[in-house]
C-alpha cells in the first residue's frame, strides 16, 4: 500500500473567515492532513476527493443575505462528518430547518460556555470552558433532529449536534488559542467522531514528496536553485532524496549574502550532503553591474535580472535538464489570485526565477506551511542555522546598502551585520525576532578615535518582529544588548563611528530600508 492510500484528510470549506488558514493549520498540528477548499467546490469534486472529515469555516457575512455564500445540502448528505465552526454552525442550522438571527448581543472576545450535554465533541472535557467568540448573527433555534450541547453566558446555543449524521456545530473558534480546549475540541472531531489516525508526521511527509517526485520525474533530470533560505533547501534535499545524482543544484552566490553563508551552503549541500552542486561565485559580475547604481528599484531590477541570466546559463550546461524544482509554499498556493495586487516594492521574484522557464515545475513545499517546512528540515538533518534562518531578501545586502554598492561598503556592512547578529544569538533573542539586520546609510559623521578626528559611517540596527512582514513593529532590544553590539561595531569595524537604532514599526515604514 503506497502512503497515499492511507492519507485521510479532512477538507476546510473557505467561506472567507480570517481564520479559515488557520482551521488546517490547527488540524495539521493533530497531525491529520487538511487542505484548504473554496466553499463551492461542486459536491462530486468533494467525494472525489474522499475526505473523512469536513470542517466550515467561519465567514464575514451573514447567512440570511442576499447573495451569502452557501454550502450544497448535497455535501450534508455525503456521509462524511462535518463540523460547523461560527458561520459554518449558521450555515448548518440554516440548511436544516433551525433559526439564525441577528442579535443585539454580538459576542467578540472571550466567553464562557457550558456544556450541557455528554458529546463526543467534548469527550474528557470541562463543563465550564473559556472560548473564543466573533459573531453577529447567532442561532436561536435548534434546527430539528440536532441537540444543543452548550451555551454561553449571553446566548442560548454555543454547540449543537447530530450524532446520527454525525452534523457538528460550534459558534465558538476552536483554532483560536483563546479557546482553551481548542485543540482537544479538534482531536475530539477528528479523532473520536471522524475516526482519523494521528500518521501525518514529518517522516511521512517525506515519504509522500518523495514517491510524488519520483512519480512525476522518472528517470529525468533535474535542477533546483538554492537561495541559502530554509525552502529552496528542504525542496532541494527532497529531490536529492527521490532522484540522487540526477539532481543538480545550483547556487548562483552574487556576492550580497551575509558572512559565511556562501560557505554554509557550499558545505551543508556539497560536503555533508554530498549533493552535485555548482557555486557559482558571481560576485564580480553583479557588482560590475551595480556599480553607480543607487536607486533601490533599479538595483532590484539590475540583481533580479543578472539572477535569472547566470541562471540559466548554467542550466543549459546541464545535460538535458527538464525539470525545475520550486520552494513553493501553500501560503503562496492559497494567496496567488487574491493577492492585492497594489505594489509597494518589486519583491517578487526578485532573487527568484521567472515563471516562464522551459521546465516542467517540480514543487514539493506546494501543501506545505513554512512551520511544517521547518520541522521537515529538521527531519532532514538540515543544520540549525538553515532551518531557522530569518528571511533575507533575494536582491541581499544591496538593498542595506543606501546609495552606490561598492566592494569597500558591502565588506563594512557584512561585518557590522555578522556582529550583529552574533550579539542577537548570543543574548537568545534570534528565534524571537522576525528579522535583525544591519544597514549602511549614505552619509558619514565626525566622531573622535584616539587622539584622531575621524568622518565615517553610521551603522542602523534594524530589528522587527512580525507574524507575516505585512505589518511589523521595532524590537524593544535590551539595552545592553545595544551598547554590546555598539561598542563592538564601532570597535572592530574600521570605517564605521557610530551607532544608530531603528525605531519605526511597518507602516509606514518598511523592515528593509530600500
Ligand atoms: P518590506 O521591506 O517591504 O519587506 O517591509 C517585507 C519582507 O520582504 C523581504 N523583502 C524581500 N524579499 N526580495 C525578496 O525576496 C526582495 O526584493 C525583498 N524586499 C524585501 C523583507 O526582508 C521582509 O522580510
């Protein structure tokens, strides 16, 4: 029996609720496989797909408007468990015959509720269980052939089920962790009501990329870009894992990555791993083309493009290379094509690879969370450093560097940056941080060195953290921390006098300065 045959996933129905990513993240983390479908996958879709378990999400609107996303009684009838969650629970006392309304008591926040009678869904749970609330409409009315299984402070009806058709509801949001028992409510779901074993582990996982890749490849050969970044990596060794030698990786190091992590790649990928890899040492070509340069958007550009060449020129040296594979995550999976389109900074593909290369795209990371990339990289062996490293921008150091990129300022930068960051790891706080970096601004001060004048540059300290990058605010460093890596910046790194912190949150600022 291949792994696939004993894979049961449980499918989240989006019906636009904020937290619909979140469901299969939560699911996932019980160790069940969960995907992420459009309310309105056609009922045959669904069955095709043999889920054992269907959850529904929330959503932002009401079910009784016009024009309301709707669910296909049809999917009620599949025989498969589903669990309603805010909208979702609307939805199924809707469909079935309850009554939901708009209420002058909204709940946001958190709540209690009471269990009132003995569900699967609370199995060995407590009567009294503080949860998390969203929602304007409420259900009133208990559709019939459902029993109400709790209630909260304010409203009536916090939980209902049809053990027989195995229909759940809950208003409350279990994938939130202000919902306490959140998670064993999820377990409960999944493992008691839908009978799903606990096999989706970080070995299975990549048991499965590596029989999919086998399967999609044959004997082929195969090409993957390595960035230094965790996902370019994890999908590399994958590959290695389903093609050996058939793989060749290609590192085309321009010369704007931080200190030692040229060498980092060359020997994780090349000596430990033994992967066939070709290091491209391209430094001297992207400098030369950056000379003079200072705005941010044409050195993006100018580093995007150059990326893409030395690319493919080493590409075509390859024997007869069809396939190219991707560190594609399901977060970009799910975005693109709802993904706002306004544009603040060219980040796309900068440091990337176009979409239109004449390979057949292989993308192991396609379902996969970028927590759930690093615990298979951990799985894989890959070193610490790799798995947990910060994201850094594909165009580099060059877009820290204010104004010309020159070899003399990129040197000033990495050391003040390797200082930095050895401070940061050094204090504990590198895991907490999104992102600690330095920056190298185009303008010098006068400081005093000795009995000398000196004219030279200021370094910024620029540390964030974030959830996502969308939106970000200053770390609050600790002081010491702070005069640790001043005193040893404007020690150790010749040409720099001075110090200086970052203290702006995203918006309006951005987290890299160019
Ligand atoms: P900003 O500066 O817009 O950055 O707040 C948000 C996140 O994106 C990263 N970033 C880039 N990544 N190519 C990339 O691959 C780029 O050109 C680029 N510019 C910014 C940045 O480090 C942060 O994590």
């Amino acid at each position: 029996m291949t792994f696939d045959e004993t894979l049961r996933k449980v499918l989240v129905l989006d019906f636009g609720g904020q937290y619909a990513q979140l469901i299969a993240r939560r699911i996932r983390e019980c160790r069940v496989y969960s995907e992420l479908v459009p309310y309105d996958t056609p009922v045959e879709v669904l069955r095709a797909l043999d889920p054992a378990g269907i959850v529904l999400s929330g959503g932002p609107r009401s079910v009784n408007e016009a024009g309301a996303p709707t669910l296909d009684p049809a999917v009620l009838e599949l025989g498969v468990p589903v669990l309603g969650i805010c909208y979702g629970l609307q939805l199924l006392t809707k469909l079935s015959g309850g009554v939901v309304a708009r209420t002058d008591r909204a709940e946001y926040g958190g709540m209690d509720i009471e269990v009132v009678a003995d569900s699967p869904l609370f199995h060995d749970l407590p009567r009294e269980q503080p949860s998390w609330m969203s929602h304007g409409d409420a259900v009133l009315e208990t559709p019939p052939g459902f029993t109400l299984t709790a209630r909260s402070r304010s409203l009536p009806v916090a939980a209902v089920e049809d053990t027989a058709r195995r229909l759940y509801g809950v208003q409350f949001h279990p994938e939130v962790r202000h919902t306490q028992y959140g998670q064993d409510i999820l377990k409960n779901f999944l493992y008691r009501i839908c009978d799903i074993a606990a096999v989706w582990t970080p070995v299975s996982i990549i048991e499965e990329s590596v029989s999919r890749i086998q399967a999609q490849v044959g004997d082929g050969r195969v090409v993957c870009g390595l960035s230094g970044g965790v996902d370019s990596a994890v999908a590399a060794l994958l590959a290695y894992k389903a093609v050996g030698d058939r793989l060749t990786c290609i590192f085309v190091d321009h010369g704007l990555m931080r200190k030692g992590e040229g060498e980092e790649v060359e020997n994780a990928f090349g000596r430990h791993f033994h992967v066939p890899l070709i290091h491209v040492r391209a430094q001297e070509r992207f400098l030369t083309k950056l000379a003079g340069v200072e705005d941010p958007e044409t050195k993006r550009k100018i580093i995007g493009e150059e990326f893409i060449r030395t690319f493919e020129e080493e590409a075509r040296g390859l024997d007869g290379a069809r396939f190219l594979v991707q560190g594609t995550l399901y977060s970009d999976v799910i975005e693109s094509g709802t993904r706002d389109a306004a544009k603040i900074k060219s980040h796309h593909n900068v440091g990337g690879l176009p979409e239109h290369m004449d390979f057949d795209l292989v993308e192991p990371l396609r379902m996969l969370f970028k927590d759930e990339v690093r615990v298979v990289g951990e799985e894989l062996g890959l070193p610490d450093a790799m798995v947990w490293r910060q994201p850094f921008p594909g165009p580099g150091l060059a877009i820290r560097i204010i104004g010309d990129v020159t070899e003399e300022r990129l040197h000033i930068l990495r050391e003040a940056d390797a200082i930095l960051l050895e401070e940061v790891r050094r204090a504990g706080l590198y895991r907490e941080l999104w992102q600690s970096f330095a920056v190298l601004p185009a303008i010098r001060s006068v400081g005093v060195m000795g009995d000398e004048r000196t004219y030279a540059y200021p370094i910024v300290i620029r540390a964030v953290t974030s959830e996502d990058a969308m939106t970000a605010d200053w770390a609050r460093l600790p002081y010491d921390l702070l005069e640790r890596i001043s005193s040893r910046v404007i020690n150790e790194v010749p040409g720099v006098n001075r110090v200086a912190l970052d203290v702006s949150s995203k918006p309006p600022s951005t987290i890299e300065w160019e």
